[in-house]
C-alpha cells in the first residue's frame, strides 16, 4: 500500500509536517511507535484507538 510506504518512512525525529496528510501520517507512525515501546514494557500486546467526533467548523 502507498500509505504504509509514508507511514513507514517518516522520520519521527523531525517536527510534524503542516500540511495534510502528512501531518496525520506523522501521528499514526508516532502512535505506533508508542504502542510498540509499551507492548516491550508490558511484555504483552497492546492495541490503539482513536474516536473523532467531528469537524469542529459545524459547530453553530
């Protein structure tokens, strides 16, 4: 897939890029990396989830 091949080349060391969607690619390689430490930590697999709630630009 296209976007794994972004997800896996971001450099993590580096500020988050401003543009989208590489700036949410960013956040996923980030969280991946962070469940990844814990799951060493806590010897066990761990899972992630993200809940949206919508655009906040809607809001009336």
């Amino acid at each position: 897939m296209q976007i794994e091949h972004f997800i896996n080349q971001i450099d993590l060391t580096l500020d988050p890029p401003s543009e989208e969607p590489l700036r949410q690619y960013y956040f996923i390689a980030k969280a991946r990396m962070l469940v990844a430490q814990m799951e060493k930590e806590t010897g066990r697999k761990m899972t992630f989830c993200v809940n949206t709630f919508g655009c906040q630009m809607n809001l009336k």
